[in-house]
C-alpha cells in the first residue's frame, strides 16, 4: 500500500475511534493528506530544521513535513491518549520527542523560564475551541500577556513566542481571528512580532474538512518571525484537493489597511470581482449619519414581560424568524413570544416605531449569503413602540428610524452581491456583528435613496439589484483595480 494511503486511512480510522464529547471537548479536527503536503510546500528550504507539532493528532502533518525535511528533529505534543497511540506509530523511525502534556502549559512554562527549544519550523492544525474567561489556560495566558478567546489562536501565539528569528509557521485555523474586537490583542501580537507570507482560502467552508462537518471557515497562513513585511500571497481552491489552486501577489496595504486601530485582515478571493476601492464603499457609517446596534431586548431577563401574542399595553416583539426573504412576516407561529408588555421595566429596551433596517446576527448554513437586510417599516406594521430581539442588528438615526427613502436603499445595497463579496473579505465566520457592520464602508445618503426611490416602487429580483449597483458603479466612472492579478498554477 502506498504509504501516503496509509497515512489517510489511519486518520480516518483514528477519527471514528474518538469519543464524540472527548472530541468536542478537545476541539479535535485532523488534517487530511492533501492539506497536509500543501501546507508543507510552503515552507522555504532552511536549516538546521526543529519543528514544532502543537495537537498533532495522528501525526499527518509532521509525517508531510518528514517528506520534504527527512532529518529533521521534531517535537510533537499530544494530549489525547489515543491519538498520542497513532503518534508514537507513525514517528517511531523519526528523530521525534512526543510529549503527552497540555501544550499551553508546557510553552508557558518554557517562555516564561527559557526552557526547551527554539524552533525554526512550526505545522499547526490547533483545537477549535473557546476559553473560558475563568479557566486555568485563560489565567497562563495572561501571565505571558496574551488575551485571546480560543485554543486556535492560544496555539498560535505560543508558537509565535516559542520561534526563533526568521522562524517560519504554517497553520490551517479558523478565519473568525481576521476581524472582531475578541481577537484584536491577538492581532496585534501576530502582525508586530510576524511577517505574513501567504495566505490559502477556500472557497467551500465545509470542505476542506468535509470528513469532519465542520462549519468554520478555514485558511491556511504562513507567518515569518521577526521578517519584514512584504507583499502577501494570496491563493485560493474550492475545497481541500487542491486542484484547482490559484494565487495572486497583493501589497500588505491592501490586507491591512494603514491607520486601522482593528487592525482588520482582509483577504480578498483571488478571482472575486469585489473591489474595496469602490465609490461603492466610500463612506463610514458616521459620515452618512445612520447608527448600528444590536436588538436590545434580551428576551430571557424580560421574561416576565413577553406574551405569545400581541395584546393592548404591549409592542411587538421581533427574531430573527419574523424576517425571511427580506420581508417582515408578522406575527408568525413560533414558540419564541410575539410581543412584549410596556412599563417602566421594559421601556428603555424598545424603539420609537419609524423605518429601520434589521440584519441577522448569525446566518445558517443554509443561507448563501452573509448579510442579509430586511426593512421594518411601521407604514406597514403600525405601533408605537418596538422591540428588536438581540440577535439581530439594527440600522438606524440616533435610536430612531431612518427616512424610508434611505432604509429601502440601504437593504437594497446591503442585499446585493458585490456586498456580500466585500464583507467576506474580512469576515469568515457565519457571525455578522454589528462592529464589522460599523467598519464596513458605504455609499453616499443621496445614493443609498436612489437605490430606495426604486426599491420602494418594484419588487426588486437578486439579479435586479446586482444589475442596478453594478450600474451605478459604471456611471460613476470606477474602472476597477488596474492591478494585474497574476494568477498562477502552483499545487
């Protein structure tokens, strides 16, 4: 048997071995072959070779980078006993040390004391779980100053901690550190102690894991320790096979933009038509004078004061459930209440009844789109006061509604594709949260009711409003980014 066969079928086995809460526990997700040889070639020829495997499963990764490296020495950690099993199979013939310790635990301790080594090489598929603000890996982390909210990018900055100069890592994590002000501290540790080299998207979420349904989306990044910043690569596939790679070169400038305090990472797909340059894009949300926040009414505190239905002395009280389709469907059959009494208790958390726009904090799997925008608008669903539950974003004037002109113009433009586009640029998780909404840039007010005279007089299709965005885009004169993509074949 091929031995590259045999290390996917031990993978997969090992898989279907592991306790399903063991492994949510752990957050334990392994990276199949294909990932692993191409997140190999990534590295550049140096030596001596000492790497770094932090959760290394079966040993994919480390048997990948033995393919390229073959004297390397390797220092792998493991914490699950049975993966620790394969581990010790796969790395017997290895020049390897396997430790079966708690990875933050041992790093900590060797930051903090100078212990163990300085690596020249790091591979990372890290756990994919939260850390509880209480939990002893929060407190060791604070004692190295590192506030992060996830094992993944715990991971990461340990092995940022423990490389030495000119150091290079490889890590195939969740996208969700790209933007959100959770994982600012560890953005701004990553890009002032690394250089990003390349950056791998893929264009399917759920299938560089497809074995393992996993939902986030997932990139691959090459960092350099204490390297220069340069131009980023930028390379993109559908899936994990790989086969249909492309890449393209793009200036830091473009991934993180000068001056922002977030520190946001945009990655642009490689053969997207999304062009952040646009006059599209032109305005902050200040500058066009609309607000964002999220629902206000957090409906398990106000228990006491939600009804099943609308009644007398009560305002609506809209989910996410009640917009579909960009449509408000109220009332509607659900077993979430329908409406909320108004007194003295639940006043403050409701809004003067007017014209807003409604986005869902979270979309599903299902839904092709990121930002989906909906209008409620109390011509239609008259009331005096209204209550937006918190899982939704609301757009609008100094905690009232906007004109319906703009409100109509705005879910109009928010719904189109080339947004959908550019939020994905520096959004890769199904979150959409009012901070990113906020960060995100606009067209003009006297725009955003151009878009609303139309939107209000016809029942636009998806293909309409493309149509009509890209138009405007045209008759202003925008031409697009001159900057040759460069695509190139290279896995």
């Amino acid at each position: 048997m091929h031995p590259n066969q045999s290390i996917e079928q031990i993978r997969l086995a090992a898989s279907a071995q592991l306790d399903p809460l063991t492994r949510s526990a752990l957050g334990q997700y392994m990276t199949p072959w294909a990932i692993a040889c191409f997140m190999t070639s990534l590295f550049s020829e140096r030596t001596p070779v000492t790497l770094l495997d932090a959760g290394a499963g079966v040993g994919s990764l480390s048997m990948a980078f033995l393919n390229r490296f073959p004297k390397s020495h390797i220092e792998a950690w493991e914490i699950d006993p049975t993966l620790r099993g394969y581990l010790i199979d796969l790395l017997s013939d290895a020049n390897a040390t396997i430790h079966g310790k708690d990875f933050i635990e041992d790093a900590t301790n060797n930051i903090q004391f100078g212990l163990g080594t300085r690596f020249s090489h790091a591979i990372l598929n890290p756990p994919y779980k939260k850390i509880n603000s209480n939990s002893a890996h929060r407190a060791l982390l604070k004692e190295l100053g590192i506030e992060t909210v996830n094992l993944y990018s715990a991971f990461l900055a340990l092995t940022i901690l423990l490389m030495e100069n000119g150091g290079e890592i490889v890590a195939i994590i969740p996208r969700s550190f790209c933007n959100g002000t959770y994982y600012r501290p560890f953005r701004k540790l990553m890009l002032s102690k690394c250089a990003i080299d390349h950056i791998h998207i893929f264009e399917s979420r759920k299938k560089a894991f497809r074995d393992d349904d996993i939902l986030q989306e997932n990139v691959i990044i090459k960092l350099v320790r204490n390297k220069i910043q340069g131009d980023v690569v930028i390379s993109e596939s559908h899936d994990g096979s790989l086969i249909d790679y492309d890449e393209t070169v793009l200036s830091f400038n473009q991934i993180v933009k000068p001056g922002d305090s977030e520190s946001y990472i945009h990655i642009p797909a490689v053969a997207g038509e999304e062009e952040t340059h646009s006059p599209l894009f032109a305005h902050s949300v200040n500058e066009i004078g609309i607000d964002i926040c999220t629902g206000p009414v957090v409906d398990f505190r106000l228990r006491e004061y939600c009804r099943t239905e609308l009644c007398e002395g009560a305002a609506p009280l809209l989910y996410a459930h009640h917009f579909s389709d960009s449509v408000v469907r109220y009332p509607k059959a659900h077993k979430k209440p329908s409406a909320i009494l108004i007194n003295d208790k639940t006043r403050r958390w409701l809004m003067v009844s007017g014209c807003y726009v409604v986005t869902k904090r979270f979309s599903s799997k299902e839904e092709k789109k990121r930002v989906v925008a909906s209008v409620f608008d109390a011509e239609i669903l008259p009331c005096k006061l209204v209550g937006f539950e918190n899982h939704l974003n609301i757009f609008h004037s100094g905690k009232h509604g906007l004109d319906r002109e703009t409100a109509y113009g705005l879910a109009t433009f928010l719904n189109s594709t080339v947004v959908d586009n550019h939020f994905r640029v520096f959004s890769g998780h199904t979150q959409v949260n009012a901070t990113d909404l906020r960060n995100m840039r606009y067209p003009s007010r006297q725009q955003l009711r151009e878009f609303g005279r139309i939107a209000m007089i016809k029942n636009l299709s998806q293909s309409e409003i493309d149509a009509m965005i890209k138009g405007t885009e045209k008759q202003s004169g925008y031409q697009g980014d001159s900057t040759s993509r460069g695509f190139a074949s290279h896995y």
